[in-house]
C-alpha cells in the first residue's frame, strides 16, 4: 500500500540487535514527520515513550493510565512499574 495514513507496529523491536532497534525507530520517527500516525504497541517502555506524542498504560486490558508521552515519563507510577525507577 502506498502512502497509508495509519501504521500499527506490534513490538518491533523485539528480539533485534540493540542497532538495529535504533534505525527502526528512527523509521518510524520519519514515518511520523511524513504525517503517518502510527500506533505502537511496545513493552520497552522508555523507549516507546522517547519516540511517542501520547501514551496508554494498559493492565488486564483495561487503560489505566494516559497522556502525553513526556507526562508519562515523568509519573510516579509509570517509573516504578516500567521504567525501573
């Protein structure tokens, strides 16, 4: 499909190379520039948040918490239970 309006990426950076991680998400970070919404799933979650406008924190399927991604990193709750902190 040429020029989609809507990406949705389900952990692409599972199992790669540290590397290569790096130029998939600068991809997507120019796929995003080019005016592309993507929709990252993404259990590294520092790494989703570096490369996210907004953000959804879901437990047991339910969205527990949401908002813009530099929020969310900053949330007490989030560093915890994700971010190692």
């Amino acid at each position: 499909m040429s020029r989609p309006r809507l990406l949705l990426l389900d952990e692409p950076s599972l199992g790669l190379a540290p590397l290569i991680v790096l130029e998939i998400f600068a991809i997507i970070d120019e796929l995003n520039r080019d005016g592309v919404t993507i929709l990252l799933v993404e259990q590294n979650a520092r790494l989703a948040l570096q490369h996210s406008h907004r953000a959804y924190v879901l437990e047991a399927g339910e969205v527990t918490i949401a908002g813009h991604a530099s929020q969310l990193m900053d949330d007490e709750r989030v560093l915890h239970a994700y971010l190692g902190n």
